[in-house]
C-alpha cells in the first residue's frame, strides 16, 4: 500500500473517533491533514471574532513547511495512536 493510499484509509479512519477525541486532537489532524491535502497555508489569518476557523488555521500554519510525505505519515501515526488510546479506554 502506498503512503497516499494508507493515509486516504486512516482519514477515513479518523471519522470514526470517538466523541471524547479532544478538540487539541482534532485540531492536530486537521492541520496535517490540510498540509498534506493543500500544502502551506495560502489564506490570511481569520479575524480575532472567528474563534474556530482561527484555531483550525493556527492548527494547519503550525505545519508550514512539511512536505506533503511527512505530514501524511504524521497524520497517519497520529491517527493511529488516537485509535489506540480509543481502544484502551473501553
């Protein structure tokens, strides 16, 4: 399996987490899953009343500078551990 094909599973995967995934969490993932989907950011910094959109661009900026492999094998161990910790808890 190739690493895009393993990361394509894992981000389905990752719809699967449980409600109890921290927002920190989801946040990691969804900045390496844009770095790796669209690369570095290329849109100016939401406005300081757009709470949420702001934090998912501070979350996507903190991977400037990733390649496209790298943060798809980071999403992919970070999903991975998320599953994990998921299944211990049970």
């Amino acid at each position: 399996m190739s690493l895009k094909e393993e990361f394509e599973e894992h981000a389905k995967l990752a719809k699967t987490l449980p409600d109890t995934t921290t927002n920190e969490n989801l946040l990691i993932l969804y900045g390496l899953y844009k770095q790796a989907t669209v690369g570095n950011v290329n849109t100016s910094r939401p406005g300081i009343f757009n709470q949420r959109d702001r934090a998912k661009w501070d979350a996507w900026k903190a991977n400037e500078g990733k390649s496209c492999d790298e943060a798809m094998s980071d999403y992919i161990t970070k999903v991975k551990q998320l599953k994990e910790e998921a299944a211990a808890a049970c």
